[in-house]
C-alpha cells in the first residue's frame, strides 16, 4: 500500500505560536509518513529536528487506522532525530487500538530516551521496546504479532 504524507506540524500552528522567538520554535518539519510494507507491519516516521504535536499525531494514528482496516497491525515507529514529542502527542500513539506490539527504531541515546518517553505512557498495555537495528525490529514485531 503506498505511503501517506501528513502535512508538516508548522503548517497548523496556532496564532499564539507566532509570537515565539525563532529560538523557541524548532526548524520546519519534513513530513511524518505513514505506510503499510509488504511483510504487514505499519511503519510511522517521524521528521528528524521537529517536536512531535498532538495535530500530527492525532493524523498519523488515523492514517494507521486506516491502513488497519479493522485489524491490529505491527507497527515500526522511527524516531531517529526527533528533538522531542509532547505528552498529548504519546497518549495519541499509545492508545492505538489497532497496534499489536509496537518497535521504536532510532539510532542514538536520545532517540532512546524519547523512545522510552512513548513506551511508558500506558505500561504494559502493548508490547513495545526500542531498537537501533530494523532487521531486529522487524523479526521482533512479527514473533508478537504472530502472538496477539
């Protein structure tokens, strides 16, 4: 299935927002991406440099409802360079009904703690753990897939 592009966080802004100095707002998003591979696992990218808002992330477990189509699905969620996600933001992802287990990929230590930020907003309510490797991500997704 091909992949959806949700619109960039600073396109929606709210007129307060305007105020803030440059220093305050991070640099423009790219685009958090949404898709469905061939293997069945739902893969969610999150824009490197960006702080993470409810708005994109309210869009993006639409589009994975979506692409769910009444089944729980795995999902593989990148947040390689993300500078931070906001609380409304990691209540949005946890409380998907339409993920089965849920691997965080990134690359740094950062990418680490945001990652354990998001695992820890519903403990024990989804499988979920955190990954610098996408083959381990992977393999591990499909062995609790296959267990839900």
């Amino acid at each position: 299935m091909s992949a959806q592009t949700l619109p960039a966080w600073d396109s929606r802004l709210p007129d307060d927002a305007l105020e803030a100095s440059s220093e305050d707002v991070p640099a423009p998003a790219d685009q958090i991406t949404v898709d469905l591979a061939e293997d069945g696992i739902v893969e969610v990218t999150l824009p490197p440099n960006t702080v993470v808002r409810s708005p994109e992330a309210r869009a993006a477990a639409a589009a994975v409802r979506m692409f769910a189509d009444g089944r729980r699905l795995p999902l593989l969620l990148r947040v390689t360079g993300v500078l931070s996600v906001t609380d409304d933001a990691r209540l949005t992802y946890s409380n998907s009904v339409v993920v089965s287990a849920c691997a965080l990929l990134g690359e740094s230590p950062v990418d680490r703690v945001i990652a354990h930020f998001l695992l820890r907003a519903k403990p024990g309510s989804l499988p979920g753990r955190f990954f610098t490797s996408e083959a381990e991500a992977r393999d591990w997704l499909r062995e609790h897939h296959r267990e839900s």
